[in-house]
C-alpha cells in the first residue's frame, strides 16, 4: 500500500489563489474550500490512493516563534482566507480523511512524523507526501519516502533531492540555515548561496562541521574566506536557524496505520456542509460513500 500525507494548510493556499472567490449562503468565504474539497476528491480516484491523512496549520504561529521573533506569523494571510481554516477542517474530515490539526507543531511536523513512524512498516510500499515545501526534503529517503508536487505532477526521491538542492536529505536543515527560506522566515547567513552553500556541505554534512578556517575546507568556493568569516560571526544564529528548518518527528499522532485507510465520505456530515457552503453541484461528487456509523 502507500500512504498520501496531505498538506491541507499548502491546497487551501493554493484553492484561494488559483480560484474566483465566493461565498455560501450565510455570506461565509468558501471558494477556497471548495477548491480543496475538488482537489482531494480528485485524488482519492487514483487506483493506488487508499491510505490518506492531512494536516493543518490549525494556528499560523507554533513553537518556532518562541524561538525566533522573525519567524512566519501569517500576518499577511487574507482575512477571507483565515476565515476558511477552520471549515477546511471539517470539510476534510467530512470526506472521510483523517485530520491532524497542528498548533504548537506545524502541518510539515506532523507530515515528518508520520512519514517516519510508518517508512519501516512492511506493509507500507511508499509514503507519499504530498507537497513542494523544502522543509520536507529532509524526510525524503530511496524511493520509500518521496515528495508529489501535485500542482506539477513530479515527484521527488532521494536523488532528486540531490540534484535540485545539492546535498542529500539529512542536510536539507542546514542548506536552509544557510540559504535562508523567505517562506519560513529564516534570512539564511550572509553572502551564502545555494551553489556555495550545497559545495561546502557535500564535504562536511553539516554547518556545525564545517571549520572557520577556510583553508581546511578542502574544496575550492568562491569567496571562500569572506563565505568563512560570515559563517564564523554568524554561527550562533546558523544552528538557531537550523533548529528553525528541522522538522519534528515527534508529533503526537495517535492514529494507527489501519485508521488511515480510506472507507469513504461521510454523506450526512459532507452533504450538510455542502448546503452549508452552497456546494450544490458537489453534493454527489464522493466516488464513495462511507457505509459504517461514524462515532465522535
């Protein structure tokens, strides 16, 4: 079987800003809900979709803003978009999935953690995360683990993550400790790019192995010493950025594997929502329909 990890927090972004705005009867914002209850129904058509779960930002700020003032807070989200998320949930779970709803973590966290917990289990072909964000680059491994951008249909494996960004997974934190990641909010360390910064770590791992002398680099970097004096004024402020990019892998999931096989939507719950919103014309859309009770 594979698992489909969703990042429903990145498809209610992406329903907003690719679909007309509209609203339900109450005068509520829906269009970016619909969009994403569109999207999801889409893929759970797909023959080898039968374990799936999404995760939410349920809260835009999480642990990481106690660590670092300028880390993203959302500030510049639409208010008609904030005013989605929590009816995103429950349309999500209306459709029979699974929801993690993060707030001291983040949906990537939570994405990281399962992907982790079920990679060994032999049953499990490959999980399927299901999102562009760099952050989950570092969870990618062999083929086992690979990241689906669906918005472009590619997928990314092990050496993907190589020849896009220059280094392996496990130093994916560090590229963008060093980089920086304007999505994030990490300014990344001065006159560091992505060539230099993927140079530098292919030899040592790490940010925490690489010397402050640059002539025990070892590699020829342009601008290696000015490269080597901005990392050693800086480093404090690299491992804090490293922190940053590192995703958790110790979300509380309390979810088995079984629970996230897919049995269908919840016709009452979804089709209440539906004339909710004004959803109208996906009233009928579920390719299937979830037979047993569902108990709160």
């Amino acid at each position: 079987m594979k698992i489909h990890l969703i990042d429903g927090t990145y498809e209610l972004f992406r329903a907003y800003f690719a679909l007309p705005k509209s609203v339900g009867p109450g005068g509520q914002p829906t269009g970016a809900v619909r969009g994403l209850i569109q999207t999801l129904l889409a893929l759970m058509r797909e023959d080898d979709v039968t374990h799936i779960a999404c995760a939410f930002d349920s809260e835009i700020t999480s642990f990481r803003n106690d660590l670092f003032d300028g880390y993203k807070t959302g500030e510049d989200t639409p208010e008609d978009l904030k005013e989605q998320f929590e009816l995103a949930e429950r349309a999500v779970s209306a459709l029979g999935i699974v929801v993690w709803p993060m707030v001291e973590f983040e949906a990537d966290d939570a994405i990281a953690t399962a992907a982790r917990r079920w990679m060994a289990d032999s049953s499990v072909e490959q999980v399927v995360m299901c999102s562009p964000d760099k952050d989950l680059a570092q969870v990618v491994c062999g083929s086992e683990v690979v990241g689906l951008d669906r918005r472009r249909n590619t997928v990314l494996d092990e050496q993907g993550v190589f020849e896009k960004f220059g280094v392996p997974p496990e130093s994916i934190p560090d590229f963008l400790a060093l980089v920086g990641d304007s999505a994030d909010g990490i300014p990344g360390v001065p006159r560091w790019g992505e060539k230099s910064s993927s140079q530098v770590l292919q030899k040592f791992g790490h940010v925490e192995n690489i010397p402050d002398d640059p002539d025990l680099w070892g590699v020829k970097v342009r601008g290696a010493n000015s490269l080597a004096k901005s990392l050693s004024e800086n480093r404090g402020a690299a491992l804090l950025y490293k922190e940053l990019a590192t995703l958790r892998i110790d979300v509380p999931i309390m979810e088995g594997l079984e629970a996230l096989k897919w049995a269908g939507a919840r016709r009452e719950e979804y089709q209440a929502l539906c004339v909710e919103c004004g959803f109208d014309r996906l009233l009928d859309s579920p390719h299937q329909w979830n037979t047993t009770e569902y108990n709160e």
